[in-house]
C-alpha cells in the first residue's frame, strides 16, 4: 500500500467525509476503492475497444443504387 496526500476543496472534502462515513469506511479506503473500481472501468472499456476494432468490418446495409 502506498500512501499519497490529496489537495481539495473544503466542500468536496466535507461530502467525501460524510459518503465514506455512510458506507463505514475511512475515507482514504473510500478514496481508494473509488479509484480501483474506474481503473478496473476504464481496463474494461480498453479491452472492448480493442476487441471491437479488431473484428473484420462488415456491411451492415447495401448501397443502394443511383439511376
């Protein structure tokens, strides 16, 4: 585990205070778990991508032609 210092603003830390509170977490762990989970998102969403760019195109819909 690594330890880091954020800087925000007072209201900011004052909800974050209170949403980590809710869920009975300090709020670095609240912190923390919130930054995994749009790690985890974000690695998802890179793996769909290249996925989806990797598969061969296909014609969805013939053109029509024009006489």
């Amino acid at each position: 585990m690594k330890n880091v210092t954020i800087t925000m603003a007072d209201e900011v830390a004052r909800w974050a205070r209170i949403e980590a509170a809710k869920r009975e977490m300090s709020l670095a762990r609240w912190v923390g778990e919130l930054l995994r989970a749009r790690m985890e998102d974000d690695a998802e969403y890179e793996l769909a991508m290249r996925r989806s760019l990797a598969r061969t195109p296909r014609v969805l819909r013939e053109k029509e032609e024009t006489p």
